[in-house]
C-alpha cells in the first residue's frame, strides 16, 4: 500500500533550520510529484508548519488589500495567464523580521489560464531555490478561494517592455549582452541543480529587471522537475508560449533541459534584432523570428542587416559574430546541437566589458550544426 504523501509527512521531521540544499531523505527538494494530488487543496497549516513555512511570510488579504491600496487600478504593472500584478508597499511595522521595501502582488483569476496547481508550483519552486538570478518569493496568501503571491519588486519590469515598447529609450549593446549572460546563469543554475529543473516558460516578458538592470527570472508557474535516473525526458501536456517554445517539445510533448536552451536562443535572437518571437504585423515568414532570422545569420553579407538598427551600429562587432553563432546553435531544430547553459554562459562572459563603438566590417564563418565551430577575423580564433 502506497502511503499518501503530505507536507506534515514530509516535512513533520524537519527542523526548520536545515539548510535547503542538503540532499538527504530527510532534506531533498520538495516537488510537485512529491504530493499525490496535486491538484486538490492543501490546507494553510501544512504550508506554513514545512520548511517552506520558515522562509515565507504568510499574508492575510486584509494585509494585502493595505499593501496595495485595496487592489487600486492605477497600482497594476502587469497581468499574465496567471492574474494581474500589483504594486505595494510593506512597512516595517506590518510584521518583525520583514523590512520595509516595494513589492509585487500576484494574484489568481480564479477564470483564468492558469489555476491552483501554478500558484503551488511557484511556492514549491521559489520558496526552496535561491540564486542571484531568480526572483526573491516573499510571502502567499491563501484565504478561501483567494490566492497570491507576494514577490520582490522589480523597478525596470520585463525584458519585453524595456525591448519592444513604443516609447522606451534603445537598450546599449552593452546592456544586451549583460542581460542575456544572467539570464543565462539563472538556467544553467536550474539545470545543474541537484535535482534539475526545466523551466517551460523562459522568454523576455518572463525576465524581469532592476533598476541596475540585474536580472531575476520570475514566473515557475510551469516549470518542471527534470528527468530522473535513465529517463532522458519528462513527458507532459504542451504548454508554454508560441514563438519560444522548442519544435521537438510541441510535436511529441518530450520536455528536456535543452527545450530551455532553445527557448534562450529565441530571446538572444530578440536582443540581437530587436523584433519579437512571433509578430503578425510583419509580412509571410518574418511573422516568425527563428524561421526569418536563421538563414540571416548564415550569410555575412546579411548578418548586419539583422542586428537592431536602433543600435545605430553602437555595438561590438566580434561580439556581435559570437552572438550570432550562439543564437544560430541555440536555436537548432536538433536538440543535440544546442549547447548546454553552462557552455553558453562561458561564451556569453566572453562578451562582457566590450565598448559599444561603431561596427567595422568584419567576416564571418557560418556554423556547422554537426561539428564545432569557429569564428574568424584575420586567421585568429575568437576562442
């Protein structure tokens, strides 16, 4: 007889102040699976008496209703699948040992895409990983049929606003490819956890920025414990978001760590156009990023006319070949083609400190999927 699994019998032996990162039976990571039914509400009393409860503030919605002025329209910053985000503001006086600082509030449409099984999935995830590179989950709610999320405040908002918005000023080069390298270390740092984590949905709304521009993925409603002992995939209904997700995942629904890295490349194709994953404003194939933009990046005399005119040429050109190449294995049809997160963020540190300076004429040789590649300018490696 299978003994059903809840949080008080996993986490009942606890104490609370082991560190998350042990991987003992004792003190594994908690995962969606690890509840038999997930789907079904798990009372308040379980999460805040596991460990997850020692990390996270519990909110009352009188608490929340004060945070944000009573849900006030004006305080929205952003709405998903999920719900609307709101603005808040915590005072020191609301509860010892939580400083006074801004805040977002996530809260569940209860007619939306996505349901209570996300909010848990976020709890489960946020609430046990940490990283310089992932969002800070400060607090929930759960009263009755409400549900919310109480998240660190980020003063840029998205990638996606700050990149494709009508009235925002160009990001630098420099700032693009500081972007894309610690978004980079946020997944290679959930791939190569101890037990790794596919994340489903990385894409430039989901890449969130301080007012440093630091990034902080944001958004584990859909992420997935990766693969275990000989299995080589996670098998699971299609979701994600058109335009980023890996072909090999929606026509069989095999999830890996490499659909991620697909996923990035789609986004380093964004920083390096300027052009969304997927605009129907735009005539036949270029309604589609990854298909218009590919055989671009294999012909050098193309390869320029494919990079943000708003740059106006302010950017590095050798650092602009690197780019390319990434963008063209990162986004391969052929999931074993594309390079794992650690070798991309060795590429992508590569590219840090260039100054943004008028592009000079440059060549460049067209990477072979198949084998390795090499960049050339003047018979020298780039690396």
């Amino acid at each position: 007889m299978t003994q059903k699994l809840t949080w008080k019998s996993i986490f009942g032996c606890c104490n609370a102040k082991s560190h998350l990162k042990q991987t003992s039976s004792l003190h594994r990571r908690l995962s969606l699976s690890d509840v038999s039914d997930p789907t079904s509400p798990l009372s308040v009393d379980d999460l805040s008496t596991s460990i997850l409860g020692s990390k996270l503030h519990v909110f009352t919605l009188a608490e929340l209703r004060v945070i944000t002025s009573n849900f006030w329209p004006s305080n929205v910053i952003g709405e998903g699948g999920f719900g609307k985000v709101y603005k808040g503001f915590v005072t020191d006086k609301l509860r010892p040992g939580l400083m006074a600082q801004p805040v977002a509030v996530k809260t569940l449409d209860l007619e939306g895409l996505q349901g209570h099984r996300e909010w848990l999935a976020e709890i489960i995830f946020l609430g046990q990983l940490e990283h310089p590179n992932l969002v800070k989950l400060i607090g929930y709610c759960w009263e009755e049929e409400h549900r919310l999320l109480v998240y660190e405040y980020m003063a840029r908002g998205s990638l996606e606003n700050q990149l494709f918005a009508r009235y925002s000023s160009t990001l630098p080069w420099s700032t693009r490819m500081k972007i894309a390298l610690e978004a980079a270390k946020g997944l290679a740092f959930l791939h190569e956890a101890d037990k790794p984590v596919i994340y489903r949905d990385f894409k430039s709304s989901n890449i969130l920025l301080d007012s440093d521009y630091t990034v902080k993925l944001s958004d584990f409603g859909l992420a997935k414990d990766g693969p275990e002992g000989k299995e080589t995939h996670v098998t699971t209904r299609v979701m994600g978001t058109q335009g980023y997700a890996a072909p090999e995942y929606l026509t069989t629904g095999h999830l890996t760590i490499m659909s991620d890295v697909y996923s990035f490349g789609v986004v380093l194709l964004e920083l390096l156009t300027g052009i969304r994953s997927l605009d129907n404003t735009r005539p036949g194939r270029e309604q589609s990023l990854v298909r218009w933009a590919r055989p671009l990046l294999k012909d050098q005399e193309k390869l320029e006319r494919l990079i943000d005119p708003r740059l106006e040429a302010q950017f590095s050109g050798k650092g602009a070949l690197k780019v390319a190449a990434l963008a063209y294995k990162c986004s391969s049809h052929l999931p074993k083609c594309r390079p794992t997160m650690s070798y991309v963020v060795k590429i992508l540190e590569s590219l840090q400190g260039f100054d943004d300076q008028l592009v000079v004429p440059f060549v460049y040789v067209v990477p072979n999927e198949k084998n390795k590649y090499f960049e050339k300018e003047e018979g020298k490696n780039f690396y």
